[in-house]
C-alpha cells in the first residue's frame, strides 16, 4: 500500500518526500480532530461514574 | 506480495494504536485544559452580569455549567456541569453532577441531600486524579452563583464495584454518616487507567457563605 502511494506521487524523491509527510500529518490531524474523539465514548476505559448496569455511560 | 500487505497492515495498526495513546494521555488533556479554563471564565462573567439581576434558573440544562468546585490541596480548579454525560460533560474537561434520572441528587444550596459528581482520574483534564491523597478534614470548595460552599473530607471508599449507586444516595451508603445532611460525593475510576472499580471520597458541609462576604478561609492566601 505504501509502495503503492510512493510510486503514484509526483516529482523527485525529495518532493515526494514532502508530499509524504503532509499526507501523514494530515491523517494524524483527522485522527486527533475526528476519529478519536469519536471512538473514545465507545471503548471501555475511563468509565468514572456508578450507575445501574454500568452500561449507561459506555 | 500478499506477505507485504499483511505487514504494512500490521505497522499500520500499531501506528494507530501508539496514536490513540497519545491523544488520549497528551492531547485531551491539552483540550480539557482549555475548555475547562474558558468555562470558569464564562461562569465568572455570568455570575458578574447577573448579580443583583434575575433570579438563577431553577434547573439547569444537561451539559450546562453551573459550578466550580475547588480542591486546594491538590491544586484543582474546575467547572462542574449539569449530568455526567460522557460527551457532553466528563470528557471536555468538566465535573458531572449526577442530575438525571434515578440518580438524580441534590444541588449543594438544597437544605440536606448529597451532592455527588463525577470527574476523570485520568485524561481529559483528570480533575480527580489525585482524590485518593485526600485527608479527613481537607476542604473541598464549591462556589456557585449565590454562595461558597465548604466541605470537609470525611471518608473515603477505595474500592467499589460499578454498580454499587448507594453510594450516591442522600445518606450514602458506606460512608458512616448516620443521618440526613449536606454531604459531597466525588466518583472516579480506580486502579488508573483502568475502568474496573469506582472510588468515592465523601464529605460534610461545614460552611454556607454567600457571594457578599467574600472567599471562604480554605480558598484565601
């Protein structure tokens, strides 16, 4: 896949190396912006209250 | 080729396993931060827009901050707000106060009952990581629109399962108080960085002092 990725970017391998790392920081920021923050309510950690059943608040 | 693929999916995983991590150990942190800071400062303003004004609303609405509460051994300062949502509440920094259903407890200006809130031990802010260093007799401090509100640290329950909810009632099991009064209730996680088992420190009003006269002895100098 990553091999893939390279070989499809444009320039010399400098400019693709750029690319490359704005592509990478790019994902991380959607990761941190949206899809973490998305995800945390639904996993099981950090539950801090008491309730009935416990599955309330997970 | 298909070996390659199945590493690269591997590494990929594991990337976005150590990212996760680190947002959730650094980054919401940082946000929690931030959040919590501009809402005690929203509160302030409000409470100094008001004062004098129109009577506080009688209830609040879920996610609506409505408090601070202090902790001033542990150095913690931070908002509470109406309902112990998860997305709402607890992970944008704030302290929930239990207000919904059959959890429902008392607000601290209510003649007796318990009020109980929950905060993160970990990430988000993690306003009660340290609630377990807490000593008999430590103030925890809650100002709201009309009054500060005094406890003192009584008891503390190291170790509850999940599901134990008597410890949120108006006279909390469990923690040797005998009759009705004006208690605290603080709950968070424990062992950290887990979700396994609850911890509960309780507490006993021991000062009302409206807004007039001023911070309370605990949160001056």
């Amino acid at each position: 896949m990553y091999g893939w990725i390279w070989r499809h970017l444009p320039g010399n391998a400098w400019v693709r190396a750029l690319i490359s790392l704005v592509l990478v920081l790019a994902v991380v920021f959607v990761l941190f912006q949206y899809v973490f923050p998305w995800a945390e309510p639904l996993l099981p950690f950090n539950d801090v209250t008491v309730d009935e059943g416990s599955g309330a608040t997970r | 080729m298909a070996g390659r693929a199945v590493g690269e999916l591997f590494i990929t995983v594991g990337v976005l396993m150590l990212l996760f991590v680190t947002y959730q150990l650094w980054y919401t942190n940082v946000l929690a931060e931030r959040t919590a800071d501009g809402a005690v400062g929203s509160l302030r303003e409000d409470w100094a827009a008001g004062a004098g004004g129109a009577a506080a609303p009688k209830a609040f609405e879920p996610g609506q901050g409505f408090a601070i509460l202090y902790i001033p051994k542990l150095d913690v300062k931070v908002p509470v707000a109406e309902g112990v949502s998860k997305t709402k509440v607890l992970d944008r920094g704030l302290v929930g106060h239990y207000a919904e259903g059959a959890l429902k407890t008392a607000m601290p200006g209510d003649r007796t009952g318990n009020f109980a809130v929950a905060g993160h031990r970990n990430t988000h802010g993690e306003p009660f990581r340290f609630i377990n260093r807490l000593q008999p007799g430590d103030p925890v401090v809650v100002e709201t629109r009309e009054a500060y509100y005094t406890y003192e640290m009584t008891s503390i329950l190291p170790q509850t399962p999940p599901a134990n909810v008597g410890v949120l009632r108006p006279v909390p099991e469990g923690s040797g108080f005998t009759g009705p009064g004006r208690y605290l209730t603080l709950t968070t996680c424990t062992p950290e960085f887990t979700s396994t088992y609850r911890m509960v420190v309780w507490g006993r009003m021991v000062d009302e002092r409206p807004r007039s006269k001023g911070v309370p002895a605990a949160l001056a100098g």
